[in-house]
C-alpha cells in the first residue's frame, strides 16, 4: 500500500542522525515521568510551582506565525549563527504556546478532564512544558546544545503525534457531559493551535537535518525547500500522490476505484506547507471517491480544477519575500518563492450529493456519527492515528459522505484557513458535491 513520505517522522531523526547530550546544557529529562504511564491525577512535572509558571505563560499573548518567522534564518546548510538563531527562537515560542493549551485544557468542565484520555492530553502538553522551561533561562550557544534540543524537539512532536485520535475518543466518551458547540469551540482553537506548534517544532528539526555535517547520510532537501515549506510546491503532484493512496483504500475496501481527471493550470506553484496540503487532499478525496463509490457511480470520473488567481490586489508578505533579498549573517537567501500565487483547487463528485439533514453539520465534529460499538480498543493507539480504512470505511447516516470521527472537513479547513485560505462545499443532492479549496502564498496566520 502507498505510504504517505510528505509527513516529517520524528523518529528519522534519530536513525539518520543520532543525537547526543553534551556538557553542561545536557538535556536530562529523567525527572519527570513518561506522561504515558502517569496517573492524569498527578501531572509529570519537574518544575517548581507549575501553577504559577503555567498561569504566567498561559497570560502572554501567542506570536502570530508568519512566514518571514520560518524562513528568517535562511536556506539549508544554515551558518552556526543561523542554526543557532532558530533553536532560539523556537524556545521562545513553544513554552508559551503549551501554556495556552494546558490553560485551555483546565477550563474544560472537571468531569470532561477526568477522562483519561483528555487527561493524557493534559499530561502531554504538562511534560512538554516541563522540558522546555528549564532550558529558556540562557540561550543556546553551542552546536552540542542545539543537537540536543533538537532532539527534545523530535520527542515532543512524537508525544502529541496522537493527539487529534485521542481527544476525539476523549470526547466521544464525555458527549453527555459537554454541549457540542463547546466542543467545536474548543477544538478549533486546540487544533489550530497544535499547527502552529508542531509546525515550529518540525521547521527547526528540518534545518537541523539539513544543515549539520554529521547528517551525511540524511538525503539532501530539494532545492525549493526551506525546511518543511516548499517555495515550489505543485497541487498536482501532491493530488497525484493522495489519488495512489486513497486509490489503494478504496480498492481493498470496495475492490474498485474511481478514476480522477485534472484540468485548469496544472503547472501553477505555489508556496506552501506540502504536509498540509497533502492532509487536506486527502481527506477531501476520501470523501469524493467513497461517496462515488457508494453512489454506484464509480464509471463517473472525480474532476479536479485548478485555477491560478489573477495578480493579487492584497499584496502579501511574499511580495516582500520575492522583491528582496533577507539578510542572515551577512550572506543573502533568495526564497525562491516567487510572486505571490493564490490557487483554487475545485473537486467534483457524483457521488450523490450531501443529504440536507447533514449538510449543516459538516464542519461540527461529528462524534455522534460512531456508536458506543463502533469505538474499537485500538483507536487512538498503535501508531498514533486513527486507522486509515476505519476513518475511510465507518460512518453514520445513510447516504453520508463524512466519515469516521468527522474530524477529515474542519481539520482539513483549519490547515487551509491557517495561511489564509479555505474550504466551501456545494452540495447538489441527488446529483454531486463541488468542493472548492483555496491556497494562498503562506502570509500572516
């Protein structure tokens, strides 16, 4: 089956380049328990008076993530100045956005909180903070001790890998005690917040990667990347590649797949985040080729559109990025993102449409879609995700082209909307859904 390669693995890391702890900035975490085995009552920390630093982080506004913030230090190798300049300003970011998420977390009713896998969650993001805060008291000023905060960096993306499965069961559980707009509420604000986060994380660790001379055997990042924002990233080569993977589910799901057709600018690139935009195609697909299929119509093609827009009237910060040169250490980067480029992406199906009963819920998280049977022992564990045929093959509802644990839409709209794009569905019932994403040159989130 298709593996999805657009994803940083954290675990790369460590097998392509070992990390090591050196001298007296060691990175020990010994001291506060794997948040894994912990009892949620008594939160892993080894910080003194974790309520009060928690309450002083959680009161000091979030950075608004730009572009400019991911791409400042300058394209692969970077100098020492540079590497070191981003492992800085990673730290002083993450502590206060865990904050948020810990804050957030507690505000949650107490019965919600005492489910072990929200509590899990809670002792996630409780650890994380209790890692990172004794190291922002002095910079980083050693290639030693950037190593090993990257590999604090890799540990933390692997722990909250699995936090959308496990919140999702979390919820689900707790659907009784919590109304479901306080649900949505909480979730759109957790999940775009964890973008940001992992985003930050995951940009310094692709840097590392790419920049330090004991990575010799890492594969050198093409040259359009800048760590994980590829400045010449294609949709339809990302599409092409989502099309073989949800292709292959369908095929043993169902034993037959659609066929997919792309037409419009099928040259156009832009900048852009290709794990993100491989997420949303995804979903997206899954939704297109299951409901073809269960429609009967799977002789109908799935049509993909993609049009460039016009020269944007509302100049961004890559006009910026593409007009001039940024300055690191002296030494000049070209971005190679080029002008500004917004896309709409069009996928149509005649799958049937979307039935007016679950039309107005498609951007809610559908928990109620699942029965109490349909929560399996696995879910939310193994590998750290929601199993790929059960999000593809379960769902609620005759007729419902949403699937799983309802996440696919509004996680995938978030990722669009966090650099200023979108997600709109037309549903034509009885006939077929057009869904219109749209991307924009990465700008001011």
């Amino acid at each position: 089956m298709a593996q999805r390669p657009l994803i940083l693995q954290s675990r790369l890391l460590r097998k392509l380049c070992p990390l090591h702890t050196y001298g007296p900035r060691s990175i020990t975490t010994s001291a506060s328990t794997s948040p894994s085995n912990s009892a949620w009552s008594v939160p892993p920390t080894n910080i003194d008076s974790a309520d009060d630093q928690v309450a002083r982080l959680a009161a000091q506004p979030l950075h608004h993530l730009t572009l400019s913030d991911l791409v400042r230090h300058g394209r692969p190798p970077l100098s020492t100045h540079a590497l070191l300049s981003s492992a800085n300003f990673t730290l002083s970011l993450l502590p206060i956005r865990l904050a948020h998420r810990i804050h957030a977390l507690r505000n949650l009713p107490f019965i919600v909180v005492s489910n072990p896998h929200i509590a899990r969650i809670y002792n996630n993001y409780l650890h994380s903070l209790g890692t990172l805060l004794p190291l922002a008291h002095s910079p980083i000023t050693s290639l030693a001790a950037e190593t090993a905060f990257t590999d604090l960096m890799a540990d933390l993306v692997q722990t909250h890998a699995n936090t959308i499965p496990v919140l999702a069961r979390g919820f689900l559980e707790c659907r009784r005690y919590i109304a479901p707009v306080d649900v949505t509420r909480f979730l759109d604000e957790h999940l775009r917040a964890r973008i940001g986060t992992r985003l930050i994380a995951e940009q310094h660790i692709a840097l590392h990667l790419s920049s330090q001379p004991h990575c010799g055997d890492t594969p050198a990042p093409p040259p359009t990347h800048i760590g994980v924002i590829d400045t010449r990233l294609s949709p339809v080569a990302v599409l092409r590649h989502c099309e073989t993977f949800v292709g292959e589910l369908c095929e043993l799901k169902y034993g037959v797949r659609p066929s997919l057709v792309v037409n419009g600018a099928v040259d156009t690139t832009l900048a852009h985040v290709p794990t993100h935009l491989e997420y949303i195609l995804t979903e997206l697909l899954k939704n297109a080729f299951r409901a073809t299929i269960e429609s009967g119509r799977e002789r109908e093609p799935v049509e993909v559109t993609i049009a460039e827009s016009p020269a944007n009237p509302y100049p961004s910060e890559l006009d910026t990025i593409h007009k001039g040169r940024s300055e690191v250490e002296g030494e000049s980067f070209d971005s190679g993102a080029g002008p500004p480029t917004s896309v709409t992406i069009r996928i149509r199906d005649r799958g049937g449409g979307i039935s007016p009963v679950h039309l107005p819920h498609i951007w809610g998280y559908s928990f109620t879609t699942f029965s109490d049977e349909d929560i399996g022992p696995d879910m939310g564990g193994g590998n750290g995700t929601i199993d790929a045929l059960n999000t593809l093959s379960k769902s609620g509802g005759e007729g419902s082209s949403l699937a799983g644990l309802g996440y696919g839409l509004p996680l995938g709209r978030a990722y669009a909307e966090y650099f200023g794009g979108g997600v709109a569905v037309q549903s034509l019932w009885g006939w077929g859904t057009d869904v219109f994403l749209r991307l924009r040159g990465l700008g001011r989130a």
